[in-house]
C-alpha cells in the first residue's frame, strides 16, 4: 500500500514517466535518427493520439491510458519540455481539490437538476478544447503558431490531470509483480484522495 504523501507521490510520478519517454524515445520515436524526420514522427505519434483522445469516451477499463502516455510524451518532445516532480505534484493537488470541491458540490447540483460530472470528466472536457485550439486532432485553428503551442502546453497540463482522475476512476490495481501500469497510478494517488488528512 503506498503512502498518502504528496510529495512522495509527485516522485514516483515524476520517475515512472522518465520511463515512459524513454520508452517512447526507443521504440517510437527513435525509427529515424534526430532531425527533422524524426520530428515529423513525433508529431505524428502526437496527432494520431491526440485524434484517439478526442474522439474517445472514458471508460473504466483503461483504454485511454496507452493514449495518453504516448500524447504526454509525444507533446514533451514536440515542446521540448520536461515535466519534474514539482509539475506532478501541482497535478495532484489539483486532483485533490477539485475532488474536495465537486463532492462538496454535487448535492447542490442534484437539486438545481444539474451534473457536474466527476474530476476526469472535467478535466477530459479542459483536455479536449485545449487540443481543439492547438488543432493537433483535426479542424482548424484560429490562433497563431505561438498561441497553439500554448494551447498545447496546457493540454499537456490537463492531460497530466485527467491521466491522475482516470486511472483513480478505473480502480484498476497493480498486481505487485512489479508493473507500472495505470493500476500502479491509481495506487499511487488513490490513497491521497481517501485519507483524512486531506479532508478540510
């Protein structure tokens, strides 16, 4: 059972996707040497999931998480950025609060007749339109070379977050044998959503 600390939690995230991009550089990335072939493949790798994660409904049996690694990965290299513990951590306190707030909220909203929705399907809607404004997955975009690659920086931001709430929603549990998986997400965040500390 993992510990419900924040900072732990921010890095083991922050070294399990080290591996992720590695893996990523390796067997996706890395068909073509460095250079503008190479680019081209990874905005592939990142149109094509990006098309995927759109298009996609959440579910609870993990279908979009192979998605959304290679999404993060692909949209790290393509900005050439690095995501360390501190953009991690921010993710899961993120998680937590709007957890907090939208299980503060939804009595509320029961009686006005309104869904809020759960915290991945929140954030799946940030996703989406921040994806929509980069025009990674399709249609046209109204902003400018600079504004889209900011638009795809936050969809890096909501995707690190909707990764976090999906992969709690999916229940999914590592089996112990060592895997990484979304399981082993979920039971890296899970226990800081239900522990009692977190309660305000």
């Amino acid at each position: 059972m993992m510990e419900s600390d924040p900072q732990t939690a921010a890095e083991l995230l922050h070294e399990w996707f080290g591996s992720i991009l590695h893996l990523a550089d390796e067997a996706l990335f890395g068909i073509v040497p460095e250079g503008p072939h190479r680019d081209a493949v990874v905005l592939d790798v990142l149109k094509r999931n990006a098309r995927i994660l759109s298009e996609g409904e959440l579910d609870n049996e993990g279908k979009l998480y192979s998605p959304l690694c290679y999404f993060l990965a692909a949209a790290c290299r393509t900005l050439r950025i690095s995501l360390g513990a501190g953009h991690w951590r921010a993710a899961v306190d993120n998680l937590v609060h709007l957890q907090q707030q939208t299980a503060g909220a939804r009595a509320e909203s029961a009686r006005v007749g309104l869904e809020i929705g759960s915290p991945a399907a929140l954030f799946k809607q940030e996703f989406d339109e921040a994806i929509h404004q980069a025009a990674i997955a399709g249609g046209v975009s109204y902003l400018n070379r600079e504004n889209r690659q900011v638009a795809l920086g936050l969809a890096i931001n909501w995707g690190m977050r909707l990764l976090l709430a999906y992969a709690v929603d999916c229940r999914g549990s590592s089996t112990g044998t060592g895997l990484k998986d979304l399981g082993w997400v979920a039971n890296v965040v899970g226990p800081i959503l239900h522990s009692p500390s977190r309660a305000q």
